[in-house]
C-alpha cells in the first residue's frame, strides 16, 4: 500500500469526523482550506473566515 494515499485517507476521514461530531453537539470545526484561509464552519454549514490571529481565541 501507499503510505502517503494511506496517511491522506485518514486525515480526511478525521476532518469528516469531525464535522459530524460538530453537528451531534452543535459546534463547529475550525481548519485551513484550500488556500490555506482559517475556517470556522458551523454544525449548519455556515463557515466564517478568520484572520491568522484570530486563532488563538477559537
């Protein structure tokens, strides 16, 4: 097997996780996207775009 295929799979399915662990308390997540923009998404699906020192108070 592919470590690296095997190591991404799992850091997905943690981040999947995640959110529906968010949903069952209604939380929500805080992760960077795609390009690398801090993101606090809601148990709804609202997400909220934080600036970079906005994350020591999340």
């Amino acid at each position: 097997m592919n470590e690296k295929n095997d190591l991404k799979r799992l850091i997905k399915l943690t981040g999947e996780r995640a959110k529906l662990d968010a949903k069952a308390n209604g939380s929500y997540v805080v992760y960077k996207d795609h390009s690398d923009k801090l993101v606090k998404e809601y148990y709804d699906g609202t997400k909220q775009f934080l600036k970079e020192n906005d994350s020591e108070h999340v």
